[in-house]
C-alpha cells in the first residue's frame, strides 16, 4: 500500500513539472512570438503610408487665400513623424503683396506640421522682374523655407544675382514679406559699370 502511495507521489509530481514545464514552454513561445509581432510592426513603422507620383498641393493662408503651391515628381509621406520627402520639389508662392517666388532643388524635406520646407541640391530661386525690381536670383546647396512665414535662411555658400550685379556669401536670411535679404561671412559684390552720358 505504501508503494503504491509513493508511486501514486512520484507519478503526481512527475505530471504537475510537465504541466509547469508544458505552460512554461507555452508562455515563452507566446512572449517570443510577441516580441517576433512587435519587431515586425517596430520594422514597418518607419514605412511610408502613401506615395504621390507627380503631384501639386495649395496651401492656403489664415485669410482662405492660396498662399503657395507645392509640387514635384514624387511626395513619400513617413506616418510616425508626419514627415513628407519629395524629389524634384517646385515651391511657388502666391502673395499677392509681393512678387511671386519660385524654388526649384532636387530635393525637399517637409516637416514641423508642414511649417518648415528644407531643400537641397541645386537649390535655385527666383523672384521675376517687376515694373519696380529688376530679376533677383540665388543659388545654394541648401536652404530652409519657412513660407507661413515667407522667409527663408541657409547656412551655406549663396550666390545672388540681380540684374548684371552679383553677390555671393556664406549664409543667408531672406524675407519676402518686407524684401530684405542678408548675406553672411566674407561675401564679394560685382557691379556692372554705370553707363556713360
């Protein structure tokens, strides 16, 4: 009898670690299978949402008005920092106070709710000539458009050209509200001869 009750024991053990093993085994493989799901969706987080193939967007300002238009080849919007990157970007403003702006790069870089535009390569701008102004044109590497703000700064080498007159620098703020431009670091100007009476 008292075999039978230390086999009956023994038997009773031996089950219950099987069952703790059999549970343990089945907890491990849920909490890898977990970790397994959470690096595959931590992988695909960073993916784009949507692709736009040559698009074109208008920006309105706080008055209802369009304010600029945003186009280029191709627009990758990335859904975790509601960032967009576009190749190709065209960016023109239509204020109707000042002369409208034109920005052409290779690239641009939206983000900060689609407050803050930064291009790159080949960045070139231009301002058309006015009854009032004469053609104003910069070209950088890259360059930081603010266009709620109408400004627009760079900390690279910019070279302005006006008419026959040319300036170059290392950085740059511009404002198209009151058409100021600065130029920084050690910058030279070129002036055309004044014509003769």
């Amino acid at each position: 009898m008292r075999k039978r009750t230390a086999h009956r024991w023994q038997l009773t053990l031996i089950m219950m670690v099987g069952v703790f093993v059999a549970l343990g085994s089945f907890w491990l493989v849920q909490v890898v299978d977990q970790a397994g799901q959470k690096a595959q969706a931590d992988r695909f987080r960073d993916e784009p949402d949507y692709i736009i193939e040559r698009f074109s967007t208008v920006r309105m300002n706080m008055k209802g008005q369009p304010a600029y238009i945003i186009s280029g080849d191709k627009l990758t919007h990335h859904p975790t920092d509601d960032s967009s990157l576009i190749d190709k970007p065209y960016v023109h403003s239509l204020t109707s106070e000042q002369p409208p702006m034109n920005i052409h790069a290779l690239t641009a870089y939206i983000d900060q709710g689609n407050t803050r535009v930064k291009l790159s390569g080949n960045v070139d701008v231009v301002r058309p000539a006015t009854k009032q102004a004469q053609e104003l044109r910069l070209k950088t590497s890259t360059l930081t458009v603010y266009p709620d703000e109408e400004r627009m700064q760079t900390d690279a080498a910019v070279e302005m050209l006006s008419g026959r007159s040319t300036a170059t620098g290392t950085g740059m703020t511009a404002n198209n509200a009151t058409r100021q431009i600065t130029l920084g670091g050690r910058g030279t100007i070129t002036m055309p001869p004044r014509a003769a009476h």
